[in-house]
C-alpha cells in the first residue's frame, strides 16, 4: 500500500511512519507548514508546526531511508482553524481549534491531495484504532492507551475518510514504550516533550491574542435577575464558568463567588451567577457527522443511549441522545448534570469504545438558567419539548 505519513516532528508520528516502513509499505513522509512565521521556535513544550519540528521530521525521515516532503498549507491552516477560531469567539462560542485541524486539514486538505497524488492512505500518530463495523463500514474506536487516547480530536472523521486512515499505534500500550521503541531505531526525537496548548498562540495568552483581533466594547455584567452588576471591557473575551477579571465589585447576597454563565454577543453582555448554575442538563448541537454507519434508532429518530465526553481526555458520563431537524441537531441528556460546557466545544458520543459521531454545541443549557430575564426583561426560557419519556 502507498501511504503518506504526516510528519509533526514528534515522537509519536516518527513511531507510527517507521511501523508502516516496517509493515512493508511504501511510504513517503510530509511534513505541513501551517505557521506564517517559519521563523518562530518552540517555547518549551508550547506549540507545533515550528521551524524545529520542520527539522525533526527530516531528520526521522532520513533516519527511516524515506522520502521527504514540506506541503505549504499556512493559508488553508488560516482560513478553516485561525479565522474560525477568530469568528467562533466573536458569536460568543469557545471552540476547539484542534478539532477544526483535523477536520479541515489534517484529514481533509492533506487527505484530498494524498488521494489525488495517487496514496492509498495517511499514517499518522493519533492513539486511535479504525475497525470494520458489522456491515464492513470503518468505525473509529479508542486505543488501548486510555490516557493517551485521542479519538475524541479524531471524532470529527467520516466513514469515507477512515478507509484511508492508518494509526499504526493504535494498540500500544503506553506513550513510554513508544518512546523506547524511538530510542532503540536511534530516532533523535525519542524524548522531545509533547506540545500543549494552542499550537498558534504559542505564549498561552488566548485573552490578549483575540483582543487584538475582535473589537470589544464594554458591556454590561448582569445578574440571574436580569440586574446590572458590573460593565466588562468586551463580552467575546469571556468564557463559560470563568471567575477571575470579572470585576464586579460587590460581592453576591450569600457571599459566594460569580462565575460567567453564558456570553451573549448580540447584546454584548454577560450573565454571571453561582456555580450551581453552570451544571448543564441539555445540550443541542449543530453540524453533527458520524464517524461509521449511523445507528438505526437514530435513523428512526429515537433517543439511543451512548457516553459523552465534551473535551480531550474529559469524564465520560452516560447520556441518552437523539437525531432530530432532519439530521442537522442532536438532541443530548447527559444522566447526570455536567459542569464546564459551553457553546463552541465539541461533543463526541461514544458506545462502548466506539465513536459514534460528533457536534458542534451550540446551546448547553441549565433549566434554572432558562429562567433567566433577557436584556429586556424578557424570560429566555424555552419549552423543552424534545426531553426524552420518563
């Protein structure tokens, strides 16, 4: 088989292109440039897609005997995760640029041109398995490594293109055999650190990096009751179950802090209450696919049970889920109150250890919250006629 094995220049991928080499494939290593700034080296563990891990993917390459390669995709990695990332926060959605990367480029631009140059798949070194469903479909499951586990970032791929995926680590058990299996094929990448955080705001400064690139304008800081507590310098600066910054300054009738509760941009304000508000009961999501066949009771537009997981290496918590807007919104009730979700994130449901699809939240609700007075005093509660019978 001819596979295009996308180099990051770290451990992990240089592992899985070495396994493909030695599973007899005729592979070719390329490595993306994503960043606008070539120039920029890593700070520690932060970031990727640097000029250093440009050279670290050569280097395994030459070590492998492979052929190697650097595709330019900065404008497409601008366009489909920066600017998106840039828009989301600007509607008042916290979203997940690394999903956006696997979707838009990793398994889509990269995927795309590997097809057309004639590859029959892309290794890369996600900690994922892809197994045959009942009917032959691809499924995406969980690797053996639960802690390493990436399918969540990964739920966002479609049948169509887990055909011509190849995660070679899939059933190894640690990241430090990895690590060991590096060292003894003398791959100088054996114990460089994993990167974090946002790969283009290297620094960690999220807040300052899109203040400037949204325009804020203060606003005001509202109550459960619809009363003005406090004006913020801009409400697209503020998240979901954030505390600190919000600058208030009285304290709430029982003494306890505030934390955001919701971001309404429209308005430019932002709600602000206990912390017993930010556990979430129901949460709709938009622009949903599945990562296999589709199961039949959601076809069927029956409520199926599954596991919710709405960050990487997140608590899975069982849920009952249903198709509903002619397939463009699901519908999910987590079992138990779930704290931390916002709009933007993604929610991956899962059966077992397969992934089952993805969404996009675009409400993530509280019933008490609902309850709450709009700008105008107007109750924003809706009925809540999609709640799964008793």
């Amino acid at each position: 088989m001819k596979v295009l094995a996308a180099m990051s220049g770290g451990v992990d991928s240089a592992v899985a292109a070495a396994r493909a080499v030695d599973a007899g494939h005729e592979v070719v290593g390329v490595h993306l440039a994503l960043s606008r700034m070539p120039g920029t080296l890593r700070t520690g563990s932060r970031g990727c897609c640097t000029i250093e891990d440009a050279s670290d993917a050569w280097r395994a390459c030459e070590r492998l005997g492979i052929p190697f390669y650097t595709w330019d995709f900065s404008e497409r990695f601008k366009e489909d995760v920066v600017d998106d990332f840039v828009a989301e926060y600007a509607a008042g959605r916290t979203p997940n640029p690394c999903m956006r990367c696997n979707e838009k480029i990793k398994f889509a631009a990269l995927l795309e041109r590997a097809l057309q140059l004639g590859f029959d798949a892309v290794c890369t070194g996600h900690y994922a398995a892809v197994r045959p469903g009942p009917d032959g479909t691809p499924e995406l499951h969980r690797a053996a490594d639960d802690a390493k586990d990436q399918s969540y970032v990964l739920g966002v791929l479609t049948a169509e293109q887990l055909e011509h995926c190849l995660f070679p680590l899939a059933d190894t058990p640690s990241k430090e055999l990895v690590r060991a299996e590096a060292a003894e094929r003398g791959l100088s990448v054996a114990q460089k650190p994993d990167s974090h955080d946002i790969c283009f705001i290297p620094d960690g400064d999220t807040r300052g990096w899109l203040a400037e690139r949204i325009d804020l304008a203060p606003g005001a800081i509202l109550g459960t009751d619809g009363e003005r507590l406090g004006t913020h310098t801009g409400a697209q600066a503020y998240t979901v179950g954030q505390r600190k910054g919000l600058a208030i300054g009285r304290p709430a009738p029982d003494g306890r802090p505030r934390f955001v509760l919701e971001v309404r941009p429209k308005e430019n304000t932002v709600v602000v209450g206990g912390r017993e508000l930010l556990d979430v009961d129901r949460i709709e999501g938009i622009r949903p696919t599945w990562a296999g066949a589709p199961l039949p009771e959601a076809a069927a537009g029956d409520w199926f049970d599954c596991q919710l997981q709405f960050r990487a290496h997140g608590e899975i918590v069982p849920a009952l889920a249903r198709v509903g807007d002619g397939g463009e919104r699901w519908l999910i009730r987590p079992e138990r109150p779930l704290r931390g979700v916002a709009p933007g994130q993604t929610a991956v449901l899962y059966r077992g250890t397969r992934v089952l699809g993805q969404v996009t939240i675009d409400r993530a609700r509280n019933r008490a919250l609902d309850e709450a007075p709009g700008p105008d005093g107007e109750r924003t509660a809706e009925p809540d006629r999609d709640r799964p019978a008793q």
